[in-house]
C-alpha cells in the first residue's frame, strides 16, 4: 500500500515502492498494490495487472501486506476488519503507522521497518 514516493503526492519517480515490488515478485509473488492518489501513474507504468481498487477490497489470499508510503487513509483503516481478510496477518510497515504493541494484540504479526 501505497506507490507515491510520500504522501499527498501522485509522483512515483524513484518511490521506493516500485523496488520492494520487483524484489517480491522476483521471488514468486503475486503482487496487488494500492494508492489513493498515484494509481494513475501507476497504470501508466504498465501495473495494471497489478492493482487493488481499495484495501478492504484484497483477495482474501493475501497473507503480507507492506505498508511504503504513510497516507493518513492508512491511518483510519479498519484493522479488525483487514484482519479478518488476509489468510495470514503479516504487515511490514516503512511508514511506522502502528503502534507495535497494539497490533500484536490484535493478532497481527507486525514489523515496524526503521523504528
């Protein structure tokens, strides 16, 4: 979640969400990505195949999501919720969005990248 190289912009130049994509699909994954502002430029980029329309809106396969660029709409989501979708809960987040503590109790298996 999120392709935007920071928030509240729709430039994807040099956003490090790009490299985290190639790495994992490299290694086999099946890749959806998601941005509240940047998608556009993102399709331009030839990834169509490869975006979610929300994030409640994930194949119930999923089983990590990472989390790159901070939007606040990252912020408000429906944790229980996200949960409740993904086959297992695994979030990496570059953003530090969440409180460690908080997720691990609710299940989730977070790593906070950078904190």
């Amino acid at each position: 979640m999120g392709l935007a190289f920071k928030p509240n912009t729709d430039d994807i130049r040099e956003a490090k969400s790009f490299e985290i994509i190639n790495l994992l699909a490299a290694e086999g994954a099946k890749i959806k990505a998601y941005d509240p502002v940047a998608m556009e430029n993102a399709k331009k980029l030839c990834l169509m195949s490869i975006i979610a329309p929300v994030p409640m809106k994930l194949p119930r396969t999923v089983t990590l999501l990472v989390i790159v660029t901070e939007w606040n709409e990252f912020r408000l989501l429906n944790l229980e919720k996200l949960k409740s979708i993904m086959r297992k809960p695994f979030i990496f987040d570059a953003g530090n969005m969440y409180n460690p503590k908080q997720m691990e109790k609710m299940g989730f298996h977070y790593y906070s990248i950078g904190r």
